[in-house]
C-alpha cells in the first residue's frame, strides 16, 4: 500500500461511510473532502502569519509533526491535534474544530486550487504534540532572536 493510499484510509476512516467517502472523494475532480474532526483528530487553526513561522519551529525540532494544512489564500494554517485538544483549548486568535465540526481536507498527494498540505498525512496516525505546538507558538510570536522590530 503507497503512503497516499494508505493516508487516504486513514482520512477516509472517520467518515460516517468511510467506502464512500474514499469512492467518492477519489472521484471528485475538485480533490475535497468534508471530514469530521473530533474523532480521530482535532485541528487547531493559527492566523497565517502565526501559521507559518509555527510550523518553521516545528520542522526544527520534529522530524515528522502531524498534518498541517492552508487554506485557500494562505490566511490559516491547520495543524492536526489529538482528539480532545479543541475543547481544552485556551488562546485568543486560534480556532478550532473538534467534535461536532467538519474541515475541508484535499486528497493526499493530489494538487487542489483551494485547501492544500503542507505537511501530508502519512498514514500512521502521527499528530502533533499540542503542547509542543504551543511552545512553537511562543517562539515563532517571539519572532527571530535579535529582532528589534516591534
């Protein structure tokens, strides 16, 4: 099984029907899916320009963070959380989607013109540590060390 195949199922698990999901979703032209976070993940969604430099951190310090996606126009950036994470979640300017709410997820390793990963499901069920994201958060806010912009 390839590992788009494989991130597929994956995805495609938390579906109510997750054959049609998968049948449906591999037809799409658009390459979209609406998916339910609170199940096999949540997703904590940061402004862009937090988005990015937090992510920056991650690779830095992670060989392989879980899921992040962008939404159309680069305005948020979607990291994938354990599930629970949305409803103990305190932090202004941070949305996000846990049970009870639906995200718009392309088809991995498909180019889609809206919603896109930056960092692909692999499959295994890797998500990113919320506190290690937190911590990421704090220093890509902090900005580069010696910037005296502010």
């Amino acid at each position: 099984m390839t590992g788009a195949k494989t991130a597929v199922e994956w995805l495609a698990s938390v579906a109510p029907d997750p054959e049609a999901c998968r049948w449906e979703w591999e037809r799409n032209p658009l390459g979209i899916a609406l998916l339910p976070a609170g199940k096999a993940w949540d997703v904590l969604i940061l402004p862009g320009d937090l988005g990015y430099p937090t992510l920056d951190v991650l690779t830095r310090v992670l060989d392989q963070p879980g899921p992040v996606l962008a939404d159309f126009g680069d305005n948020r950036v979607g990291f994938f959380v354990p599930p629970g994470t949305a409803a103990r979640w305190l932090g202004t300017g941070i949305r996000t989607a846990g049970p009870g709410t639906w995200i718009v997820v392309p088809y991995p390793g498909r180019a889609t013109q809206g919603v896109r990963w930056l960092v692909p499901p692999d499959g295994s069920g890797t998500l990113t540590d919320p506190a290690l994201l937190e911590l990421a958060m704090h220093e890509a806010a902090a900005g580069p060390a010696g910037d005296e912009s502010w």
